[in-house]
C-alpha cells in the first residue's frame, strides 16, 4: 500500500506540478525569440555549410585533398602519386621528395583556390557572421513578444549594441563564439529599449504631413539613444577597470602543425624559424636542455621517442618554445600574442606515420589585451571560454544526457520536447558545430583541427544522425519491430502509415497513433534508446573511429544514415548509424512482445468474439487474406462515394457564391460530369480487384487447406501427448 501511494504520489507530481511547469516553460518568451530566431536562420545555415561541403567533396577544400573529386581527377592524370602527394599537389602545386621538386603542375592548386575561396567564402558571409545576424533576429522577435509595434528598430539595436559592447571589434563577436555574448546583449538591450518606450515623454511626435516611416523612425529617436548609452556604461565599468589594472585580457587556445618527411627537412625547418631567441634575450622559461636534446636528435624516430619521454611539464615547454620560436607567440607579458603559462597549458603532439613525423603544437595566447577588453570580451572570457570548455570537453557528454533523457520524458507526457528544450540547447549545439567548422577551414584540414583540443562532438547534427533514429525515442526501429513481431492488426496499420513520415525523422504519428504518450510499456524502451544511440556513437567518435560532425548542410528531416554521412563527410558515419538501428530494435523487440501479450490478455477478457477474430486473422491464411482484401474494397467504395459527395457540396458552393443561375447550371454541369468520370474509373478499379481477389483465392486456396490441415495435425498430436 505504502509503495502504491508513493507511486501515485510521483505520478500527480509530475502530472499536476512538473508538465504545467514545463509547459509554461516552453512559452516563455526569452526562450521562444531564441527559438524563432534560429529557425530562421536555418537556410543560411545551410547554405554555408553547403558551401563548405562542395568546396571539400569537390575541389580538395576544408582539408580533403585526395579524398575529393579533384583529387581523384588528379590521381588518374598522375597514378604514380601517393595520396599524400596528391593532396601536397592541391594544397601547393608541388610535390616534393626531401628538397627535390619531382613535380610542379600549379594548375591543380590554383583550380582548388579559386572554387575554394569562391565556395568557402559563403560560409564566410552566412556562418561567419552568425551572431550578428543572430542579434537582429533575436531582438525582432523578443520585441514582437512584447507586442512591440517596431521589432525591425529593436533588432537592428540589438546588433548595434552588440557591436558596441565589443568596442567596435565587429570581428571579436561576429561568428558562432559570440553567440553567447550576443544573446546577453540583446536582451538586456531590447528589454530596456521597449521599456523607454513605454515612457511618453520620451516619445517625439512629429506633424501629420511627415511621412509615417520617418515620424515612426523619430518617435523611438529618444530611447534608441538612451539604450545605447546604458550599453555604453555598462562597457564603461568593465573598459575602465582593465585600463586602470592592465592585467585583463582575452586568450585563445591556437594551435599548428608541421610534418617532416626526412631529418633534412627537420634541422631545415629548426634552422629556418624566423624568431629563434638569441643568448642574451630568452625568455625566463626557456629550457635550453630540452631545446638542445630536441633539435639535436639523429633521426625522426629519436625526436618522436624523445618528445614522448618527456612529463606533461617539460611538453608543455617544448610546445611553447616551438610555438614562440615559429613566430606564432611572444614574450610581451600582458601584451598582444603573449604566450601564457608556458609550462601548464600547451601541448605537443607528435605522430610518426609511413616514416612521416608530423608534429602538432597547441598553446594559450593574449588575442585581445586590456586596450581592447570590453563588455563582450569580458562575457566572452569569463563565461564563453569556461563554458565552452566544460560543453566541450568532460561535461560534454553530462549536457547532451541530460538533452536526450528530458526529450524523451517530455514526449510521454505529450509535450514537444525538442521544441521545448530547443531554447535552451539550441545554442550550445549549433555554437559547436560552427566552431567545429570553422576550426577545420581554419587549420586546412580535420586532423588539424582536431589536434588542437577544441572541437566539439555533441553538435546539433550528432543528435538528429546518430541518436533521434525516426524522432525522439527512437521510434522507426518501433515501426519495424511492430511489423516483423507484432500480431496486432491496429498498430500493424498505424505503422503502415507512419513509416514513411519516420524515415524522414517525423514521428507524430507513432506518438499519438500507438500512443507512445503515457503508455508505460513504453516508456522504458522510449528513452534507453536514445541513451544506448548516444554512448554508441560518442564512442566511435571518441576512438578516432568516425570524425566529428563539422557540417550542418542536412535538415534535420535528412534519414539519420544520409545525415550522419553529410555532417561528418565521412563514410564511416554509417557503421554506428545502422549499429545503433539495430541496437534499438533489439531493444524495442521484448517491449513489442509485452504490448501484445497485455493487449490480447485484456480482449480475451472483455470481448471473447474480438479476441477469436484477432487469432484468427494471424492463424488462418484464407481468412487473412479475405480482411486485407474486403478493407481494400472499402475503402474504394469509399472513395467513389466521397467523390460524389465532394461534387454535391462543391455544386452547394456555386449556389451561394454566384447569383447568374444559367453560369450555376454550367458549372453545377462541369462537376457533376467530373464526378462521373471520376467515379467511373474507381469503379473499374473496384470490379478489377474483385476479379483478381476471385482468381489469387482459387489459386491458393489448396495451398491455404494444406497449411490448415498440417496445423490442425499437429495440434491433435500435441493434444494427445
């Protein structure tokens, strides 16, 4: 009893206090602008990461080098290339074998700068300029929530605003990074305008003659200036304080790579670094033993054998020596480009391959100094930078838990739960999978990219390729398991229905046809599903197995398989794909089998004759066959006589909206003969599927007696043992 009332007692909790509050939630206004705001911002979205995704499977851009259609053009001109050659020969126009040039056809390079440059610039103007386009949006619509007459004002204050909490550094804010920044800005800046411009005395009102765009422009003159200069004070106490200290900043992680091929190259490139400190001016954390030890080994594998010897510390010093040796930092303090911590937060990373060492070089450096520090780099620093790390690093795969756990739970009490969590996981998502982007054609290639520690694999692609398999719970692997287990014809109709939707990630129909919606058979299956899709897929992802999603060119509507392709451009995107379909149809196999054994528990009970049809219909071919077919025949009998009816009230139409009674009767006429025809031709239908349903039951009737006959032999037999 007591385990029974703390039951009912979770139940009304979450029905009465928790679905209210997440309802409430999911229209509060904030969230809902953030939602809208990037809804629309979808087909530019798109359209950059489209850019992004020809200029690689096409012209050898975003790092693919061989792996494109250039590439493969270029391995038929030249077979005797390696596919490393091929990708130095689109990357440079050269290729190289230690100092000797064997081949330089240029032509295949300027080929992939021109398209790359031309392609790549439209994820330049669309993805690279998200949040500025973000800010506009999300104050036009958070100003339309407050019934605000002049959103398209709001917006382009909200941008304006976010341009000068930057101090003017269009370029600090303007891509996926400044998404959080813009976010703050813009409601603080459209909560303070719309409220000024509920004061009347601040309000200009103009004469009649003026035109209404300029008197309406002019009637918010007042407030536009006020809330600018309230964005102004609040740069004002972070610039004043970093001027007078001199000790705030913004810092980055950045990263390079270098790649030998010989140990000639090596002591080349050692040779040739442009800002290789001299005696007299090393830096205080110089170490002239690890440099010496470094750049005097005799051979590729004694640098790669010493660089992994090494503790954390000493590669931290390696990696900043190198990286300030290479020109890429300096030793300036608080300066621009100063290296930080050298001895904690670099990292080297070294990879000997084929007898190729490449090394990869990751550091911290000042990217904006105290003359430059305002509000939006303070945001950026002291909230972007600690939250991006935890959302991409160790909380990542703790955010996106807690993203697919409340999706489901949210679906089995019948609310949107991806509509309702859009507003809050949204921008986290997509902020990942644009830096995941940006970074790769930033650094020419993935591996690049990846090396430098700062790619995310939860992006908003990840869940709609990898975990949402049909919708939220999972629910295509459902539809299968129902009409390879199932012996309920109800659901076996549904699913008939719904497969098509969910092939193209839309389950609705599953939701509330089956329903998945307070059904606590499952409830279970709903939500382990995406759990056991989402741990599958970080793993494969995790062991370098498949790369990280960095396109977002599919709709979320794409089948999973397709957009788990696209998003990673990589094939191997279908292997945990079609695993985890196939986990959670395993998965749903036993819960399937529960539903009917509970389903045809209770017919039994309370309607014997349904429960003999229902066995029947699965134990009897001929009588199978029979209902499939008479429900064919009702429905085309249905169907001629919806025809006739949508006529008669077509013709009740013509009736009441014209008055010329000879143009009623000639179009009253017109339909009712269309209706004929109309008619007719399902009528041939029906009587050609009566003739054939006749000839196939003559046909198999011996076969459906036999199966009958063997069936019941077998049953007596059992009977008698």
């Amino acid at each position: 009893m007591e385990k029974e009332f703390r039951s009912k007692e979770r139940g009304s909790f979450i029905q009465n206090k928790l679905v209210p509050f997440m309802g409430k939630l999911g229209q509060q206004r904030h969230l809902g602008a953030i939602r809208d705001a990037f809804a629309t911002l979808i087909p530019l979205i798109i359209a950059g990461s489209i850019g992004t995704l020809i200029n690689a499977i096409g012209f050898g851009g975003a790092g693919s080098g061989y792996v494109s259609i250039l590439g493969l053009i270029c391995k038929i001109a030249h077979p005797d290339l390696t596919n490393a050659q091929i990708s130095e020969l689109i990357s440079s126009g050269i290729v190289k074998v230690g100092d000797t040039t064997i081949l330089n056809e240029i032509a295949w390079h300027k080929v992939s700068t021109i398209f790359g440059l031309a392609l790549g610039h439209i994820s330049t103007a669309t993805i690279g300029m998200i949040s500025i386009y973000f800010s506009f949006l999300f104050g036009y619509f958070l100003s339309l929530s407050k019934n605000f007459a002049e959103p398209i004002i709001a917006g382009l204050l909200s941008t304006a605003a976010l341009v000068l909490s930057a101090l003017g550094s269009v370029s600090f804010v303007q891509g996926a990074p400044g998404l959080i920044t813009a976010i703050l800005i813009t409601i603080f800046t459209t909560e303070v305008f719309v409220k000024l411009t509920q004061v009347k005395a601040l309000l200009i009102k103009l004469p009649d003659g003026v035109p209404p765009a300029v008197g309406k422009s002019f009637s918010v003159f007042l407030p536009s200036v006020l809330t600018l200069m309230c964005v102004s004070g609040l740069v004002m106490l972070v610039f004043g304080p970093a001027m007078i200290w001199q000790t705030w900043h913004v810092q980055a992680g950045e990263n390079f790579s270098q790649s030998f091929e010989d140990m000639k190259g090596f002591q080349d490139w050692l040779a040739g670094l442009p800002s290789l400190p001299k005696p007299d001016a090393m830096p205080s954390w110089w170490n002239n033993e690890i440099w010496n030890n470094f750049s005097h080994q005799s051979s590729l594998d004694g640098v790669n054998d010493y660089i992994k010897s090494l503790s954390s510390h000493d590669q931290s010093i390696l990696s900043s020596m190198i990286s300030f040796a290479a020109g890429k930092t300096n030793n300036s303090g608080n300066g621009m480009g100063a290296i930080l911590n050298p001895g904690s937060s670099s990292i080297i990373k070294a990879v000997l391959t084929h007898g190729h060492l490449i090394l990869s070089m990751n550091y911290q450096k000042i990217t904006t100094d105290y003359t430059g520090f305002g509000l939006a780099q303070a945001i950026y620093q002291f909230f972007t930078t600690p939250f991006l790390g935890f959302a991409t690093g160790n909380g990542s795969i703790g955010i996106a838990l807690v993203y697919v756990f409340f999706v489901s739970v949210f679906w089995l009490f019948g609310i949107h739960g991806t509509n309702l969590l859009m507003g809050i996981f949204t921008p986290i998502f997509t902020m990942i999978v644009l830096m995941n982007q940006d970074l790769v054609n930033a650094a020419g290639s993935y591996d690049a990219a990846k090396a430098s520690g700062q790619m995310g694999i939860f992006g908003s692609p990840f869940f709609d390729s990898f975990v949402f398999i049909g919708g939220a719970g999972c629910t295509l692997t459902l539809l299968v398991a129902t009409f390879i287990f199932s012996k309920r014809q109800d659901l076996k109709e549904i699913a008939k229905y719904a497969t098509p939707a969910g092939c193209f990630q839309i389950n609705e129909p599953v939701m509330f046809g089956f329903p998945i919606v307070l059904n606590p058979i499952y409830a279970i299956p709903f939500i382990f599903t995406q759990v056991a899709n989402l741990f599958v897929a970080w793993f494969f992802i995790k062991v370098n197995l498949v790369k990280m999603p960095t396109i977002m060119a599919a709709p979320w509507t794409t089948p999973w398989f397709i957009g788990g392709v696209i998003s990673t451009i990589d094939y191997r995107a279908l292997i945990p794909a079609f695993i985890n379909f196939g986990i959670d149809l395993l998965i749903y196999i036993p819960f399937v089998l529960v539903d009917n054994k509970v389903y045809f528990s209770k017919l039994k009970e309370t309607s014997v004759e349904a429960y003999e049809q229902e066995m029947r219909y699965y134990d009897d071919p001929e009588f199978r066959f029979n209902v499939i077919t008479d429900r064919k025949i009702a429905g085309l009998e249905e169907k001629a006589t919806t025809v006739m009816s949508n006529a008669m009230y077509n013709n009740e139409f013509l009736a009441k909206r014209f008055t010329d009674a000879e143009k009623i009767a000639k179009l009253q006429a017109e339909n009712n003969a269309k209706a004929e025809v109309k008619k007719e031709v399902i009528l041939k239908e029906l009587e050609k599927l009566k003739a054939d349903r006749a000839a196939k039951a003559l046909k198999l009737k011996p076969k459906w007696d036999a199966y009958m006959q063997k069936k019941a032999t077998k049953a007596a037999q059992k009977h008698q043992l």
